[in-house]
C-alpha cells in the first residue's frame, strides 16, 4: 500500500457549527439553530430564538380587555380560535360570567375545527419536509373547507376573530350547520387518504420511526405538552383532566401511542384529528337554541341591534368603549388543549380597563426545549424531520 494511502482513522475529527436558517425552507418560519455537527451527525443544537418578537405581552397591557381579542389570534395562527378561546375564558373566570349554552358549543365548534385545520398544515408540511409532495395537496384541500366555514360565519378566513367575553360576536350563519355536517361526514374518509400515503409507507416510516425519541420521564421534565407528550406515551389531555366548555359531555378518547418517535407524533395528530371529527358531530347534535352571549350590563357589549332601539344599549356600549371593562383585582391563569399542548394565559388585574399583566404559556416555545435531546446522535437530515415533528408556530415562539 502507497503511503500516501491513509486510513481514516488517521485523521481527527473536527467539530463543525453549522447556522440552520433563519432563512430556511424547513424552519417553518424565521428560526435559527446553531447546529454542531461530527461528519452527519448532531453532537449539539443550539436554538436561537427572537427574530419574530412583537412584545405580544406587553402590547396587550396596553389595551382595553375586548381590544386583546384580536391580538391572541395573531399569537397562533394555526389555531386561531384556541388563542381567543383561553383569554376570553380567563376573563370570564375574573368576572364570573356565565356563558349560554349555545355559545359554549360554538365555541367548542371552532375550538375543534381549528385543532384539524391546525394538523392538516402540519401533516402536509411535514410530509415535505421528509420528501413526500403529495400529501400537502391533499391536506390543503380539506383545510380550504374549514377556511370557507370560518368566513361564512365570522368574515375571517385564517383569523376568525369571532369568540368575545360573554359568548360570540354573531350567530352562526345560515347554511352552517348543513355545511359542517357535510364536512364532518367525508373527512374521515379523507384522513384514510392521508394513511393510504403515510401511515405504511416504507419511506415515511425509515425516516420517522426511531427517530427523535423522546422518552417520556424526560418529556415530563422538559413540560412537554400535547402530541409531544402523549406521542411519549402520557394520556395527558386537558380537555379531559380539566374541562372546559361543557368538554367533560363529549365522548372522545385521548390519542396516545407509546413510539416516543417522530412516528408516534405523527400517528397521534391523525388520531386527533378522527376524535375532533367525532366531537364536531357530537356538537351538531347537542347544538340548542339559544342566546349567544351573557346579558351582564358594564361587562358584555349588548346585542348590535339592540344599540339602534335602546338608549340603555347603546350608553353600555358607548362606555365599555371609551372606558373598557374593569375586572376585580386579582391573579387568574387559565389553560385549554391547543392543537400544540396547553396553552396558558395568566392574567393580573389591578381593577382597571387594562390586564396589569399578561403572560402567554405557549406549549410550541416549551415543546421546543426537547429538540437538542431528540437531534442529538441522530444525522443532520434527521434534524429537519425531528424539528418539524414539534410542530412549532414561530409567532408563538417568539410572542
């Protein structure tokens, strides 16, 4: 043998850092790891976040309560109506606001259309990022069903901006109800599409099984929440353990698998996503008739039509306008099942028109602490898989 011939043994490694975005297809937004590699594989991830920071906190704090609204939907924009949902719950938990029974499964409505809406995007995204093209087609389609039904009724496709304390802005459109039943009775079949493409796929399953493990002592340290923990293995579902919006009378099953791998994150999110079809025929059925919102002078804006026939209707709006609504003061913190995990809000009132403090709990910036365990000893391709696999919304990352 040549000696110019050398083994590779003769070589030594060397670390190498490598910047993955901010600028980067399979970030999913404006995020930047500092990834550490040994040839292909990850020896560390380093996440760099900040670079969507708007001050989502500190600009609620500066508006009047029902002026927040709009805002939370900003903050998840994938599970649009969860945001609206929590903040409107903690208010109504600070003034002891009794919902109508209509409103609440409305809300539950949107609440679960929001969580398909939100798996459908990450199924299709995810599929690409592991080479499949097809399957973001499919999952489109389906999501442009749900984007139609929110803007018949709330004039807003992505942002609905349509759930307010008390209740709801509007009723429900006409042609609603016949067109989410119509949805609720082929998108099962349309989920079996989406297995046809994945689930058994010799390809999808060597890249995702085994891959991004994510034992569940460690899932519990880290606060993992959502598909992140129940993909570990945890029957962890607010909905369940913590009711809210009249959930504890619906008949669903937790979606839990016990892989611990990208594979198991992925069967979960197709599992939710047959529950959340099964809960919104539940709500067809147990919608009632019905006010749509709490009548509580100083607190719920009265009726639109009301502010053209009545002077007491339209000082009542007239002053929660100029003046907001004045909370008791105190310290609150409400959590719902969002399409990511738990999401918290966390309110301080001081007894003035504007929250004194406001902290989101966003499960997408907690489930990201795991990623440097799942990356680590996996190859750089890996990576994209693994991160893709939280399923992070950078908005709410960054707030």
């Amino acid at each position: 043998m040549s000696e110019q011939v050398r083994r590779m043994e003769d070589f030594e490694s060397e670390i190498m850092e490598l910047n993955l975005g901010p600028h980067h297809p399979s970030t999913h937004g404006v995020f930047r790891a500092i990834v550490e590699l040994d040839g292909e594989t990850v020896v560390n991830v380093t996440p760099y976040l900040g670079y969507l920071h708007r001050g989502y906190e500190k600009t609620c704090e500066n508006k009047h309560y029902h002026q927040v609204i709009p805002l939370t939907e900003r903050c998840d924009y994938m599970g649009a109506s969860s945001n609206s949902l929590v903040f409107c719950l903690t208010v109504e938990k600070i003034l002891d606001v009794e919902v109508p029974e209509r409103a609440q499964v409305i809300r539950v409505m949107f609440a679960e259309l929001s969580r398909i809406f939100s798996h459908l995007f990450w199924l299709g995204t995810h599929a690409h990022d592991v080479g499949a093209m097809t399957p973001l087609f499919y999952n489109l389609r389906e999501r442009e069903e749900i984007m139609n039904l929110f803007e018949l009724t709330a004039g807003g496709r992505l942002m609905p901006n349509y759930l307010r304390i008390g209740g709801v802005v509007q009723d429900l459109a006409d042609g609603f109800v016949e067109r989410l039943r119509a949805f609720t009775e082929h998108f099962d079949r349309r989920v079996d599409e989406y297995e046809t493409l994945l689930t058994k796929n010799a390809i999808y399953m060597d890249r995702t099984q085994g891959v991004g493990v994510l034992p569940l002592n460690d899932a519990i340290a880290l606060g993992a929440s959502g598909p992140m923990i129940r993909g570990s293995g945890l029957a962890w579902d607010i909905r369940k353990s913590e009711p809210y919006c009249g959930y504890e009378t619906y008949d669903f099953n937790v979606a839990v698998e016990n892989g611990c791998d990208i594979y198991a994150r992925y069967l979960v999110r197709i599992k939710e996503m047959r529950e959340s079809n099964r809960i919104l025929k539940q709500a067809l059925e147990k919608l009632p008739e019905g006010p749509i919102r709490s009548r509580q002078a100083g607190v719920i804006f009265p009726p639109q039509e009301e502010i053209y026939t009545r002077m007491e209707s339209l000082i009542h709006h007239f002053m929660l306008v100029v003046e907001g609504l004045k909370p008791p003061v105190g310290e609150y913190y409400q959590c719902i099942e969002s399409p990511r995990g738990e999401l918290g809000c966390y309110l301080v009132s001081d007894g003035g028109p504007r929250p004194y403090r406001l902290k989101w709990r966003a499960p997408a910036f907690v489930n990201l602490e795991s990623l440097t365990l799942m990356s680590k000893g996996n190859l750089f391709a890996d990576l994209i898989a693994i991160l893709s696999s939280v399923d992070i919304v950078l908005a709410e990352v960054d707030r």
